[in-house]
C-alpha cells in the first residue's frame, strides 16, 4: 500500500510538501506545496485507513484545503483513493460529504480543481471528483456511484475522465502538466510565434475527404497539446497548450469521426471544455471544418438540439478572447456553434478556398432543384447536377460572400495562421467568465 504522504511527495516538487495538520486517523492528508514552481495546495484520502472512506474529520480536512485554495489563489488537486462514506459514522459522515461537494462548487471558476483517481473511488468519492474542473484516472484508478461491492455497479468513465493514464506515475505527471497550463498562464510574446509552411499540408486534396485534425491542432500550438476527453466524442478534439507562451484552450472538428460533424455528445463535450476555460480564463482557438450536424433520427433522439444548444450558449457567454479559424468549411446551425461572429467571436479567420454558408452546394441543389434534377433524362442527370453545383457555389458566395457581410473577418494564408492567430488573442482585452463550472 502506497503511504498517502508519499503520493503527495511524488505529485509536487520535491521537497516542497507542508502539512497543513497532523497526520491523523481522519484518512486524509492535505499540505502546501508546487507544482513545476506553481504554488498549489493537494489533499490526498489514505487507502490504508479504512479503505480511505470518508468520516467528519477527514471531510473537513479537505474543506479546509479547498477553502484555503480559494483564499490564497493556489490551483487545489486531489488524490482519490477512497470507499466513499464511512458506514461506522453513518448520517455525519453523509452529511459532511456534503459538505466537501458544497466546498468544490464554492471554489468553481474561481481556481483551477484537478482530481486524481488512483484506485477505487466509490460514492462521494465519486461525485466529488465529477465536480473538478480536470479528472485523471490512472492505474488501478475506478470510479463508482455506489461501490465495487454493492451489485450490480460497474466502474463508470465515459464522459468524466478528461486524461487516463496505464499507472500511478503517469496519471500523476498529466495531473503537474495540467496544473502547469493552468496555475502558470503566461502571456503571448508575438516574437515568439513563427510561421510554418505545412500547415495546408495537413489537409487532403479533396475538400470532403476524412483527415485527422489532430496534427493540425499540434502544429497551431508551440508544442504538441494535451488533448482531454481523447477517448469520448473523437469528432470533436478539444486540447490545452501554449501559443505563443500562452496557455490556450484549442477546440476542433475532426472530419476523421463521422466527417467531423457535431454529434450531441460532441456538442457536450465542447461546451464543457469552452466553460471550463471561460471560467479560468483561458483563451480559445476554434479550428472550424464542420459540414453540420449528424443527421438522422437516431441524432435527434440523443439529444442533438439541446446538447448542440449547450455548446451555442457556451460560446455566447464566453467573455475570454476567442479566434476561429474555417479551415475547409463550415456550414448551417453547426457553423454557428462553432464560435461564428453572430456568437461573439473576437475574430473569424479563414483559409483561402474555405466555404460559408448554409448547407454545402451539393445538398443545397438537391434541394432547391430537386423536380428539376428528377425531370431530367438520366444521361443527362450527372451533368446537369454538376452545373447546377457550379451555379450555387457562385450565387452563396463562399467565404468572399462572408467576408463581403462581415462574418469572416480576413483570409489568413495558411503560414501566417500561427502569428495572425497570436496576434488576434493578444490584442484582445483579457477577461475571465464570472461563472462556475457545472459539469455539463
């Protein structure tokens, strides 16, 4: 069994680590202490006490950890590893829990909360963690919402682990690496941020077929992201980095996923991570090649509306400066949500040869000249359709129409995007969103 001080030990820098009490047979241990330099506060639950279940005295251990976070704005992380409830204290315990919930949504938006499951966490020790801005699960790492014991329970992760890890080590370095981003902003440095050649490169040839945004999103950043929420939702990718010095929250279409269109899990997904950086004040880069969003009744049934809703309200709100770039294209309702200018944008940037409008021109012309495409003799039907493609590309305009009404604000040649990019969020006025981060 790992002794509980030695985890703290092995998440902040050596030597670091200040008890903020007494060890105690509370099952928790919370200290000051850094992260690569971060000033933080950590708080760990004690498997070998009880199993690491949670009674009064421990609860309020961790109260006061996060409390003192917020006083002396330090990132707080937790390490979990815990039964949940203490059974033997009955209704306190429960009540105390509570507590610790209370105190976790007190402290949310105003400094980052990490948490870090490094074995079972069951119950409390759950929703706790759920309520986090970041959750690491790593090595024996699982996470219950009643218990492994009670039957029929079965770990939970989808949707609520942002980073996994195979073991302890690891889960712990994403947990330093996260807190890095976030405890140690920076700014941007424009002198900092050169022009790369390749960036088109990335792209195939033909404007519809399927590529992974992922090396695209690599080569916006100084240095390649750490991309949360990898495993859920892959049409959408939403990444932390640094831009220029900067750390920047990076939101993507992945056309390698179902085109890249938005699903309602995506849509969830996204608003989530555009919430989380609003509230720390992290600023954004929107990476836009959407051709909508995922059609079909199956769609509807899921959600796709409200949860799409989600991600438009979340852009809308969002105070933090924010530049999209349209890549390929980007078309209907699903543009929108993609941080358009109606939606607030500091900036919307596209490539040249990128698309704005409504539907894309193919679908556009079935629909328009859907009688006139079925009267037409078959010999002639691919060649007509063809023509009438060609005709509605002119008339919507492209991204010379947007630029023309203003919802694009330049093309941007793909060398330039890094520089232009830096230089849209820099001159923007610093903000942070007043607003907790509910776990949508």
């Amino acid at each position: 069994m790992v002794a509980v001080e030695g985890r703290l030990d092995a998440l902040l820098d050596r030597g670091s680590l200040q008890l903020l009490h007494p060890q105690d047979d509370s099952g928790v241990l919370g200290g000051r202490g850094s992260i690569d330099g971060v000033p933080v506060i950590a708080y760990a639950t004690d498997p070998a006490r009880l199993a690491g279940a949670l009674g009064d005295e421990g609860c309020r251990h961790i109260v006061d950890a996060i409390d003192a976070a917020v006083r002396e704005r330090r990132p707080v992380l937790g390490l979990w590893h815990s039964a949940g409830t203490r059974l033997t204290e009955g209704l306190p315990a429960l009540d105390a829990v509570g507590q610790v919930f209370a105190a976790t949504v007190r402290a949310s938006g105003r400094v980052p909360q990490l948490s870090v499951v490094l074995g079972p966490a069951a119950a409390g020790a759950a929703y706790a963690p759920a309520l986090t801005d970041v959750v690491v699960v790593g090595g024996s790492g699982r996470i219950f919402a009643t218990g492994p014991d009670v039957p029929g329970t079965a770990p939970g992760r989808p949707g609520l682990a942002h980073l996994t890890a195979p073991d302890e080590a690891s889960a712990l370095a994403a947990a330093r690496r996260v807190t890095a981003l976030l405890g140690r902003p920076g700014r941007i440095c424009l002198d900092d941020v050169t022009g790369t050649d390749d960036l088109a490169g990335l792209l195939p040839a033909g404007p519809g077929r399927p590529y992974d945004v992922r090396p695209l999103v690599d080569a916006v950043l100084d240095a390649p992201g750490l991309e949360l929420h990898a495993g859920w939702a892959a049409n959408i990718v939403t990444s932390l980095g640094r831009l220029g010095g900067r750390t920047i929250g990076v939101v993507a279409n992945n056309p390698l996923h179902l085109g890249g269109a938005l699903d309602a899990p995506a849509a969830e997904k996204a608003a989530r991570f555009v919430r989380t950086c609003d509230a720390l004040g992290v600023p954004l880069v929107v990476l836009a090649d959407v051709p909508g969003h995922l059609p079909g009744l199956g769609p509807d049934w899921d959600g796709v509306v409200p949860r799409c809703a989600k991600l438009v309200h979340a852009f809308a709100e969002a105070v933090v400066p924010r530049v999209t770039l349209v890549t390929r294209r980007a078309y209907g309702g699903a543009y929108l949500a993609m941080n358009s200018r109606s939606l607030g944008a500091t900036a919307v940037f596209a490539w040249p040869g990128a698309e704005v409008a409504v539907m894309g021109a193919s679908a556009a012309v079935h629909v328009l000249h859907r009688r006139r495409l079925a009267e037409a003799p078959a010999h002639e039907r691919d060649q007509l359709h063809a023509r009438l493609v060609k005709e509605q590309t002119e008339a919507a305009g492209g991204v010379h129409r947007a630029l023309e009404i203003g919802v694009v604000d330049e093309l941007v040649e793909p060398p330039q995007t890094r520089r232009r990019l830096a230089a849209a969020l820099a001159a923007a006025p610093p903000a942070r969103g007043a607003h907790s981060n509910i776990p949508l």
